[in-house]
C-alpha cells in the first residue's frame, strides 16, 4: 500500500509561469491575479514574485485596491485572520469583484476551511465565468476535502475554457486514474498535459502509476524514465521506477537509480530506499540461508527479513517469520537472538490481535531467563510500538 503526502501549498500564491499569457497583447492586474490563482500550489516561487509585483504595479489606486493589496501581502505573509478582515471590508464596498473572494478562499484554503474556501471559489466563478484560472482553483480545494464530482467537473471546465491549459489536464489525469472504467480518458489527460507543459514532472509519474495498475509495466518504465529525461535534475519518476524495479527484483539497477538521485524527497509511504533496503535485505538473508540451510544465526536474518515491513499493513509476515526464528531455536536450545525476535513479533502483532498479549508475556518471560538486559529492551519496545498510521496524519476540515 502507497501512500502519498501531498502538500497545501497555498503560500506564496503567484507561482504560474510568466508565460501563460503571453500571447495576449495587453494583460491587466486581473490577468496577473488569475495567473496567481492557478499558480496555487505550483511551486515556482521566482515567477511567483514577478507575477505578484506585476499585479501590484497594475492596480489602481482606490479603497477597494487598497485593501486588497494589503490583503496579498497579508496572506503571502501568512497573516490569514488580518487577511481576511481586511477582505470582508473590500466586500462591503464590492460584493461583486471576484478577486475578493478567491483571496477568501485562498485564506479559507490555508486554514484547511476547504468547503468554506470551495464556496468562496463557486462565488467567484460566478462573478467572473470566463477565468479558467478560478475552476482550477476550486477543483485543487475540491480534490484535497475528497469532493470527487465537484472537482472534476471544475477541472473539466477549466479545459472547455482553454484547451491548452496544461495544469486542468493534470488535474482530470489526477481525478480519473484510479478508475478503471475511465482509465483510457486519464491517460488522454496526462499525455495532453505533458505534452502541452513536458515540465509538470508530477505527471510523469502518475502517468506511469496508471500503466502500472493497468499491467502494463513496459509502457510504465517507458513513462518513468521519460520523466527522467525531461528533468533537469532527473528526479521525475525515478522513484516510482525504483519501485517498479524493486517489485521485479530488479535491485542493482533500482540501487543504481537511488545512488544516482540529486534529491531525497520522497512523499510517498514506504519511501523507495525503504522499499529497496527490505528487498536487498530479504535476498540476502534468502542467499545465505541457501548456503546454510541449517544455521541459526543465518534463519534468525531471514525470519527477520521476512518480518520487515509497514508497521500499518497486517499481512500475516510475523507469523511466516517464527517460522525460521523456532526452527533456529530447535537448532540451538536457549539462543537468545530467535527468542528475542520470537517476543517482538508477537508484540508486533498483540498491537491488532489483542488475545496475542498471553503469548508476548509468555515468551518474554522464557527470554528474561536467557537474558534480562534483551528482555528489559523489548519491554520499552512494547510499551511504544504503535501498529497505525504516523507518518500522515488525517486530514481535518476546520468548518
């Protein structure tokens, strides 16, 4: 089971390529703040300083323009309540100017008020139906509180708007991947959306995640490593094709693709170099095993090997593993290391299967008699193993 981290990126706001309307012959400070909207969560921040300092330099000066650039600068800062009482005085003068209320929902947004700051966006779109920017917007905040149809039906507006909007094909990519019935037209959005912005590097690896699911891992492999490629730093894709590669136990060249990252961000649970670690740890204990079938340090490494894992997923490993770790007991009477791992498995799981506790306190008791000072260990061990998720907690709507 993957588990992916995805970040509220909310703050800076203006982060869309300076290109985007480029074509156009003039652009006002709407323009430059819709280009800010759909920047939302980009994460090219230089660009986004540019794109917000043309905004500012395009305003007009008046008591609404006023307050909506202290309202920017409050909220790239970080102040939301300032920025949002300084937005409800901006609405009193004009309920109708839409960029009122995308800065409430970008407010809303960093407060994690997601269906607040998705209303904010709907009344936004009403005031200004043509900016393909705002449906965007809305289809991000509608994604993170789980609100599928909503989300797809702003992104897919976003693309009758402008079928050249490369980041509303991502995103209908992003909503249809999981589906099979739909499989087909989310790889149509992912390869539009490469090839109308190759620099979306998130897209090469969901792209290639969907041909995976499909069974299709030649085309996976081919999508991964076209990421690769395309990024000057090399890093798109080249942690889902070392998982790839782990899967079909292709370990030196997933090695080589951990050896050869510029980077160690990995958002997605278990991390690659985890996933790689417990495979060359399994092969090896599985090599020396086959060399010394009886030897019991050598089964005490393979049941260990086996019993690795994700602490969340119950799949029966640890009672595979006490396989190897009694059979080495049988091979060497009172051999401390089996009996140590014997305990922390059955600890492992009396955390899901409470009625296990009356083995951990049995066998525990036979390693106290081996050695004190490894059963004192696994008593600190079971007072803090946890079996749940930690590594992402669950997501909260503060409305």
């Amino acid at each position: 089971m993957l588990i992916t981290s995805k970040p509220l990126l909310i703050l800076p706001l203006l982060l869309l390529s300076v290109t985007t309307f480029a074509q156009q012959p003039t652009k006002t400070a709407d323009d430059y703040f819709a280009a800010g909207i759909a920047a939302n969560g980009a994460a090219k921040f230089e660009e986004a300083l540019q794109q917000y300092a043309a905004f500012q330099q395009q305003q007009a000066s008046g008591d609404i323009d006023d307050l909506l650039r202290t309202a920017f600068l409050q909220l790239r800062q970080g102040q939301l309540d300032e920025a949002l009482a300084n937005c409800t005085k901006a609405l009193a003068i004009n309920p109708k100017d839409f960029r009122v209320h995308v800065l409430i929902g970008l407010a809303y947004q960093a407060q994690r008020k997601l269906k607040s700051a998705s209303n904010e966006f709907a009344s936004a779109i009403q005031l200004a139906p043509d900016r393909k920017e705002i449906y965007l917007a809305k289809a991000d905040v509608d994604f993170l509180r789980n609100a599928h149809d909503d989300a797809l039906a702003a992104a897919q507006k976003a693309v009758e708007i402008d079928p050249q909007f490369a980041r509303a094909h991502l995103m209908v990519g992003t909503l249809l991947r999981w589906d099979e019935r739909q499989r087909s037209e989310a790889i149509k959005a992912y390869e539009t959306a490469l090839k109308l912005d190759p620099t979306l590097w998130v897209g090469y690896d969901e792209l290639g995640q969907v041909f995976e699911a499909a069974k299709d891992e030649q085309r996976a492999e081919e999508v991964f490593k076209k990421g690769m490629a395309a990024d000057p730093r090399h890093m798109a894709g080249r942690f889902t094709l070392g998982r790839l590669l782990v899967k079909q136990g292709r370990l030196t060249e997933a090695r080589q693709l951990w050896d050869g990252r510029t980077s160690d961000e990995d958002r997605t649970f278990p991390q690659f170099i985890e996933l790689l670690k417990r495979a060359e740890h399994l092969k090896s204990a599985t090599d020396a095993l086959a060399q010394k079938p009886s030897d019991p340090e050598a089964l005490v490494e393979m049941g260990a090997a086996v019993m690795e894992g994700d602490h969340w997923v119950v799949d029966g490993r640890q009672k595979r593993a006490l396989v190897y770790f009694r059979k080495a007991l049988e091979l060497k009477a009172n051999y401390s290391p089996a009996q140590y791992q014997i305990v922390k498995a059955y600890i492992q799981m009396a955390d899901t299967f409470k009625d296990e506790n009356k083995n951990v306190d049995r066998e525990l008791a036979k390693l106290r008699q081996m050695d004190a000072k490894l059963a004192e260990e696994l008593d600190a061990y079971r007072k803090t193993f946890k079996g749940g998720i930690i590594a992402a907690p669950p997501r909260k709507e503060n409305d």
